[in-house]
C-alpha cells in the first residue's frame, strides 16, 4: 500500500506544478479551489503514509512538504486576494520542488524557515509590485513574481552543489591509531588453497552465437568457480592484463578482513594494466558467494569480471551441485538475459533419484525472477546462510533475486524433467537422459523470506547505535552534473553522504524506508544483516540473514548486525548504476583510517 500511495503523491506533486501557475495569476476560487484540494489529497496521503509505514516514509512530508501547500492554500480561499493566490501558488510550488530536492533530515528548520522567509518575501514583492503597476510604468510590467518564484530552486541547487562537494564520508584519512592495509587475512602461513585470476579483455560468445566485447577471468566469464572447504586459507593473486580503467577483486558476501575486500580508494588502490595484487582470507562461512570487481562496476561487472565463489561444507550431504548466474550481457543488438553464457534453453543429465542443489547468483544489476517447474523443491540458503526448517515449495513459486542476492535451490530429481527459468529463453532443464524440452510452470504465489521456514523467537535486544536511512529521487549533482537520480541516501549523494560510525562490538539496529521510485538492492561489505521486520510485520520464518537487501518503493525494513569486523566499509545500492550516480555510504569503525583515495567513485 505505501509504494501506491507514494505514486499518488507524486502524481497530485505533478498536477499541483500545472495548476500553481493558473492560481497564481487567476486568483479565482475555482483555482484556488483545485490548488487547496490537490495540497488537501497530499494531506491524506501523508497522513496514510504515516499511519501504514512510519515516519521514516512521511516525515519530510508532514513537516515540510504538506504545511507549505495546505496551510497558504487555505489562507487564499478564505481571503482570495491576489497577494494571498501568490502565496498559495509560491507555496504549493516550494512543496512539490521539495518532493523533488530531497534534504538531509537535519536540515528540517534550515529547510521550513527558508521556505516560510520565501512565502514572507514573495508576498511583499506581491504587494509592493501590485502597487507599482497602478502607476502603469513599464518596468513595473516586468515579470518580478516570475524570477522570485525561480530563485528558491536556484538558491537551492546552488546549496546542494555545495553540499555535495563537502569532505568525502570514507576518507578517514586522519587520526586514527589503525590503519586498513593493517587489517589484512594470514600473512604467515601456507594457503590451503592458491589460485589465480588474470583480468583480460577476451570477446564471449553467448549460446546464440552473439559475441560480446567482453572481459572475463582466466579466458572466461563467469569466471573460474573457487572452491574451499570452511575454515581454509584461500590466497588469490589477481593479475591485470590489460583492463586499462583497472580492477579489483570484491568478495561479496564473504566477511574478509577489510584490506582484502576489494573496494579501490577505501580498502586497496585498484590494479593497473600490467600490476598484481593478492588476497588472502580464512573461508570461515559455508556458503555460496561470489566475486567481481570493484572498480568501474556499473559496466564492467556486466562485461563479465565476475565468477563464483562456493564455501563447502567438510561434512556436506551427496548433492550434485551447479552454479548458474543470472546475467544480462551487453550483447551487439541490445542487452541480452542468460544463465551464464546460455540465452537458450540448456540442458543437463542427472540420474533420477539424485539430490541436486542449484546455486543461483544474480550478478545484473536488477532484480530477477527465476522460477522451477517440474518439481517442489526448497530454498535452502539465501545469500550463504542456511534456512532453518524449509519446507517444500511448489513447482512456479516466484523466486526474486535481489541484485547480488544468492538462493541455493535443493530438489530431488524425479523420472522426468526439472527446469530452473530465468528471463527471456534462459533456462537449464534437469533430466535423466539429458535431453529432455524445458518443462513450462505455471505462475505461482511469490517467495516472501519474511515467514519462510522456522526458528526460535526473537530475544529483546540492547542496541548501541541506531541508524534511519531514506532512499529517495530527486535532483542532485551527480557525477559532475545536475541530474534527476534514483540515489539520494538522506538527501545526499556520494561523496557527502555521511558515515556511520560505530565502536567494534556494537550491537547496530538499522531502518531503510525508500520513498524512491526504483527498487534498491542495498549491500553491506564485511557484515551479515538478520532482518526483524518488513513493513511493521515482525520476521517469523527461519532467521532470515542476507547481505543482499531488495526494497522495493514503499519498504520499510528494519535489521541487526553486530559490529565484529573493523575496518571502514562500503554499504551501496548494488545496482551499479545507482551507485555511480551517488547511492553510497561507508560504516567507519572508530579509530580506523584509510590511506587509500581516489579520483573515482569505488563502484
């Protein structure tokens, strides 16, 4: 219900624009009549929005937004001057371009006193103008209303531009007894297990036959699947061949110690054509992770600079196991939907009576939905962590990945055909023979994690930090430029968008509300996050533990971590295009420093 009722503000925001204008310079009941009524169905809204999602989706509303539109709105169609139809039309215009400049949360009295100095101010130009034209010069004939009205959004663009330029969040780079490149894996001591990954400009060919101008790992993409068992030490040297903007290696999901995550300009410097670098982490977490790179994320993670990463289990069950990424190549006549390189049905032999457990990993940079038909199978991890008491799902159930987000997805193989779908003709059928067509499920209820599978109640909890974000759209300088993007944290974008800063074993209670339009995969480097609620509904499933958190428009979600693992830590949007245009934020453990900067965003 929130997501709907933030669309129809938006949609009264839009009408109010095209009909501020008309109350201003009619100054007739019937306009100001439709002005009171728009601000009165933004009232409503955020009175719902209040009482539906909580504060965190209305505030900005009901403190600002809404009192600059009802309150001259109803002042003019008790008096209906033309200074007061000025008022109510400058008001109602400050509301909507509020809506669309979002605000940092304690800005709040900067934001309503500026606002209430403009109305003051436009009313005595409204006076003073509406006399000067008795004398009928032509001077007074210029339209001053007109420029006054324009100047709080160029006031205000000009503060953003300014805010937006302040002093970086991540760059800790002061005092600080503990510097990142200190808080490195096991120097001194053999691996377990040692492999290499050489970054390269290498063309793929898709299933199709469609070539993409692709970079892989080691010739391919996805690129080699690493496999540890828990408890090993991996050591992974990436080598650059000729990736000229550079890369990295970020293990996502995987809580490594901060040098080794991967992130350029916080944890490393990125790895230059012709350079080297090695990671090395203890594998302390069964599960299914996966690897990309950090550095230029938003085109080259879709390019191909990613692979799998599974932690297996020393005393894991007799499953034949597969790993497919959900992906969207950047193919020659448009973007093109795959499970790893097949845009066409693909097929696979398993012996009938076989457990099989399927690894899905959505490494594009929006929400998938997969679905399995054929049999019931479960959801037996989600995002590495293993679900407590899941039971069986029905054959279409709607399985959405969040961008980054894993499911593992256990079955057992029936006489017949098994088929994992994704987007498009992307699919791999499960069959006896190996040959068997893809088997077509109808459309199901969708997955919820919330009340998935079983656990013990939730303890009452003592928490050290609180944290409230907002996601929102507005306008902001993003990448060097005015646009309209779907990034704001708290009415700030990267860089200036402050840290959380915590003390190493804080207990930390986190609430994200989007009042955007787009959905936000919301990542979290170094730490796994429990989920307490959605929406006011308590969690009542298994523990649901994630990394990977989708919200949708309208969400509201509140969660638990611990801080156990020191560093300073990137958490973004992990749609990278959200990221680059300023949807990131660092958690800084107190004491900690980078010596690290860049140029460039980390995504």
């Amino acid at each position: 219900m929130q997501g709907s009722l933030i669309f129809v503000d938006l949609t009264l925001a839009v009408l109010t624009l095209l009909a501020a204008p008309l109350a201003g310079l009619r100054a007739s009941r019937r306009w100001l009549g439709i002005l009171a009524g728009l601000a009165a169905g933004r009232l409503i809204a955020a009175g719902l929005l209040l009482l539906t999602g909580g504060l965190l989706l209305a505030d900005s509303r009901l403190s600002v937004q809404v009192p600059l539109a009802v309150l001259p709105a109803a002042w003019a169609v008790w008096r209906p001057t033309r200074t007061a139809a000025h008022v109510a039309a400058a008001g109602s215009m400050l509301s909507v371009w509020w809506l669309l400049a979002p605000f940092a949360p304690g800005d709040t009295p900067w934001v309503l006193a500026g606002s209430v100095l403009a109305l003051a101010a436009i009313a005595g130009l409204s006076v003073v103008v509406g006399r000067w034209r008795e004398s009928r010069s032509r001077l007074s004939r210029l339209p001053w209303l007109v420029g006054a009205f324009l100047l709080v959004p160029a006031v205000t663009l000009v503060m953003a531009g300014q805010a937006n330029a302040a002093e970086p969040g991540h760059q800790h780079g002061g005092a600080g007894h503990l510097s990142v490149d200190q808080l490195t894996g096991p120097r001194n001591q053999p691996p377990d297990v040692r492999t290499t990954l050489v970054a390269a400009r290498t063309p793929v060919k898709l299933a199709s036959g469609a070539t993409v101008d692709a970079l892989t790992f080691n010739g391919t993409s996805p690129g080699p699947e690493i496999r540890v068992r828990q408890g090993q030490l991996l050591e992974v040297t990436l080598v650059n061949t000729n990736v000229e903007e550079g890369v990295t290696a970020h293990w996502h999901g995987v809580d490594v110690p901060n040098a080794e995550d991967g992130v350029p300009g916080v944890t490393q410097d990125a790895v230059p054509p012709g350079g080297r670098h090695v990671y090395r982490f203890v594998a302390t977490r069964v599960g299914t992770f996966w690897y990309h790179t950090h550095r230029d994320g938003l085109l080259n993670v879709k390019k191909g600079l990613f692979g799998a990463l599974v932690v297996a289990d020393p005393a894991g069950a007799d499953e034949l196991e597969r790993t497919v990424f959900t992906h969207v190549w950047p193919a020659p006549n448009g973007d093109v939907a795959a499970l790893d390189r097949d845009d066409q049905p693909a097929r696979q032999q398993v012996p009938a009576g076989r457990n099989v457990r399927v690894r899905a990993v959505n490494s594009s940079e929006e929400p998938q939905s997969i679905t399995v038909g054929g049999a019931p199978f479960r959801v037996a991890a989600i995002d590495g962590n293993a679900v407590a008491g899941a039971t069986p799902l029905e054959p279409g159930t709607q399985l959405v990945l969040a961008a980054g987000g894993r499911y593992d997805l256990t079955f057992t193989m029936p006489a017949g055909a098994v088929t994992v779908a994704g987007a498009g003709n992307a699919s791999l059928t499960f069959s006896p023979d190996g040959a068997a067509a893809p088997v077509r499920a109808d459309s199901g209820e969708q997955f919820d994690p919330l009340t998935y599978g079983s656990g013990p109640a939730l303890p009452a909890q003592t928490y050290q930090r609180t944290f409230d974000l907002r996601l929102d759209d507005g306008f902001g300088f993003s990448q060097g430029r005015l646009s309209y993007v779907s990034s704001l944290i708290n009415g700030r974008l990267y860089p200036a968008v402050p840290s959380l800063e915590v003390a190493r074993g804080d207990r930390v209670r986190m609430r994200i509300a989007s009042r955007s339009t787009i959905e936000h995969p919301f990542h979290l480097h170094g730490h796994r996050i429990r989920v307490l609620s959605r929406n006011g509904e308590p969690a009542t499933g298994s523990p649901w533990w994630t990394d990977t958190l989708n919200i949708s428009t309208g969400d509201v979600y509140e969660f638990e971590f611990v801080a156990d693992n020191p560093g300073i830590w990137m958490d973004h949007c992990h749609n990278f295009r959200h990221g680059a245009n300023g949807m990131i934020m660092h958690l800084a453990y107190q004491g900690v420093r980078t010596p690290y900067a860049s140029e460039h965003s980390p995504e």
